[in-house]
C-alpha cells in the first residue's frame, strides 16, 4: 500500500473528526441529492419523449406519402397503390411497415349534439398493436366481415364523452359532398391515445368505406402510412425512401406533420442540461468546501510530512483519495435515491399530471443503464478534477509554520 493510501485509509476510517465532521456530511448529502435528481431527470425527460413519441407515431405512423399536388386539407388526394413501389419500399431496412389509409371530414351527429371529425379509414393490413394499448372499451373493427366493418367506427374518449356515447351506440355521419351523404355507424370501440390533436380529431373507419364515399377505383387509396425500424434514423429512413420514390407522390414525416409536440419535445432537453450543470455545480462547490476544510483541519499534519519529507503531490494524493472516498458514499446514496424512487413510480404511478397539458396522466419513467453509469463516471471524474485546485492549497502550507501552528 502506497503511502498517499494508507494515510487516507487511517484519516478517513479511524479517525475522529472535529469541525469538519458537520460539513463532511453536507458534502456527501450535496452529492446524493445532484445525483439522485440528475438520474431521475433524466429518466424523467427519456421517458416523456419515448411515451409522446410513440403516442404520436403509433398513430399516424412514422411517414406519410401522399399525392405530390396543393391538398393540405384533410381530403385525402386518390393514389393508385404501386405494387413495384411497395415491394422496393419494404426490401428497405429502415422500413418495416406500409398501410394504405384514407381521410376524409364529415359531421357526427348523435343525442341532439354535433361534432366535426376526420373519418380516418383503414383496412384488414393495419397495425392495431398501439390502438390496443389505449382501448378504453369495446374493441377493433372486425375486417373480417367487409360489409359489417364499413359500418363500424372506432371514435376517441374525448369524443365520446362531447356526443355521450358509449360502445354499441348508433350515430349519423354526414359527408359534406355533392351530393350530400350520410351514414349511420355502431360504435365499435373507445379509445384514448391522450393528445388532443388526435383525440378531438379523428375517427377510425374503414378503408372501403372511404373509397365508396369518394367514388374511387378499387385501387385508389388516399396515402401510405410507412413504420420504420428504428425511429432513431427516421431522418435516414426518409431520406432513402424519397430516394425512389415516384415522382407523383411526396413524403412527411411525423415530425413534420406534428413539429409542436417535437419542438417541445427538444426543449425538455434543454432543460435536463441547465438541471445538470445546476446539480453538478451544488455537488463541486459542496466537495470544494469539504476538502479546504478538512486541509485546514490537518494543517499540523502536513507540516509534519513535508518535515519528514513528502513531497507536497503524495500529501495532495492523501486528500483526494480521501475526497474519493466521500464522493463514492455520496454516489451510492444518489443511485439509492434516484433509482429507488424512479423504481417506485414506475409500479404505482403515484406522481399524477395534467393528461390535457401533458399527454399522460401520471409521470412517466425510463431507466438506461449506460445513462446511469455514465452520470457517475462523469460525477465522479468532474468533482475530482475541479478537486485539483484546492488541493494545491498543500503546497502553500510551511513546515516550520505548520508544526508552530499545533
């Protein structure tokens, strides 16, 4: 055992400390609350973009190509599906899914009340695994029967509640068109996705439905809704379908047909940044003031080594060891708090929120263990660094003085 450690191990296990002994413990409570908040932060901040984003996008999908013309209303253009393009679409790795959807506005009437909608058709080929998760009651519609589903519609919770429906209720739908039509449907589901924009907004149908309403050709849809691999390369994905895409059709992305929700999405990590330089300044400036204390405190001491020759690195070495050790307690405290209540969030949902300003109703929680561990490192290693400097307060310390001063 080197000398810098067993003088450490003997000042910080078996002995008795004075003044110091208060600030010691503020130092490594300073340490425990940054770290706790920085790992809950952060598991905070991941777990709100991973819900939003896959609220949003279990939706709508992750791209849309629709018509290359003027239409931005929510009239969806014909399209005629493309076999050749579909085939080479899906041979892409970025792309795992393609489904053809169509939309087309219409008016609910139903219990003396009237609601604008978006009738939002799909067929057989849909993706229902994320509408599972927010079915409120009732469930899909069933495209087995193909005359029974065009007479079916899934309607959201918000609209539900406006209309006072429930599962099994009939309901109108007008189609402003000439001529007029309308349709009476059954309520087949109620779902909650919980973002407004969707939720006051649309209806799900059937595919068939639409194009009857439209007057379409058996082959027509109104746009494909493409589901990538991995959303992490959504840009890279666009960019390779727009590589072959035919030149009478155009592609968004769901970032750009919801750029709201995703700028605020961005800025929640602004916000985890100030937070963690906030966190690590309190821990730097808590550990500051621990180690010029304890200095201080065995300035008797140091003078005594450096008479007895060591040089003023190895009783530099002493204190930051000792300072490690306190950071470490500190670093598991803050692992204990940070993951525990982390933890105890993700089982009960105790912490609620606003669903109308938030999207959800309860706070929610994702824990990667590369972010955890890289917090630690980097606590560990900046509070060591910035520990450099007023450890050089050694060298400024007199033998002769030092040993007078006892």
């Amino acid at each position: 055992m080197s000398f810098a450690s067993f003088i450490s191990s003997r000042i910080t296990f078996k002995s008795k400390r004075t003044f110091s002994k208060l600030i010691v413990r503020i130092a490594i409570i300073g340490i425990m609350l940054g770290l706790g908040v920085m790992i809950l932060s952060l598991a905070i901040v991941k777990g709100f973009k991973h819900e939003i984003r896959n609220k949003v996008r279990g939706f709508g999908g992750d791209i849309r190509v629709v018509k290359f013309d003027l239409n931005n209303s929510y009239e969806s253009s014909p399209v005629e599906t493309d076999p050749v393009f579909e085939k080479r679409a899906l041979k892409s790795p970025y792309i795992s899914r393609m489904m053809p959807v169509a939309t087309k506005p219409g008016i609910i009437k139903a219990n003396n009340e009237i609601e604008g909608v978006v009738l939002k058709g799909v067929d057989k080929t849909y993706d229902w695994a994320y509408f599972k998760t927010t079915l409120v009651a009732g469930g899909m519609i069933n495209f087995a029967d193909s005359v029974e589903a065009q007479k079916e519609v899934m309607i959201s919770q918000t609209t539900a509640d406006r209309l006072k429906l429930k599962v099994g209720d009939k309901l109108l739908m007008y189609f402003i068109q000439e001529p007029l039509r309308k349709r009476q449907f059954k309520v087949k589901g109620i779902f909650n996705v919980g973002v407004e924009e969707i939720d006051k907004t649309f209806v799900i149908g059937s595919l068939s439905l639409v194009n009857r309403l439209n007057d379409w050709k058996p082959n027509e849809i109104g746009q494909y809704e493409i589901r990538v691999s991995d959303f992490d390369h959504l840009a890279d994905a666009a960019e390779a379908l727009n590589s072959f895409l035919p030149v009478k059709l155009k592609s968004y992305t769901i970032e750009e047909d919801y750029p709201s929700i995703f700028e605020w999405l961005n800025l929640l990590d602004v916000n985890f940044v100030v937070m963690l330089v906030l966190m690590m300044a309190v821990a730097v400036i808590n550990m500051i003031s621990a180690l010029l204390i304890m200095i201080l405190e065995r300035t008797a001491m140091i003078g005594m080594f450096k008479a007895m020759g060591a040089s003023n690195w190895e009783i530099r070495k002493v204190f930051l060891i000792n300072a490690a050790y306190l950071i470490g307690v500190g670093l598991l405290l803050g692992n204990l708090l940070g993951i525990g209540l982390g933890y105890f969030q993700q089982k009960t949902h105790f912490f609620a929120l606003d669903q109308a300003s938030y999207y959800m109703k309860f706070v929610p929680v994702e824990f990667n263990a590369f972010d955890i561990i890289a917090l630690n490192l980097g606590t560990m290693m900046v509070c060591l660094l910035v520990l450099m400097i007023p450890s050089s307060l050694v060298s400024r310390i007199s033998p002769v003085k030092a040993i007078q001063f006892k």
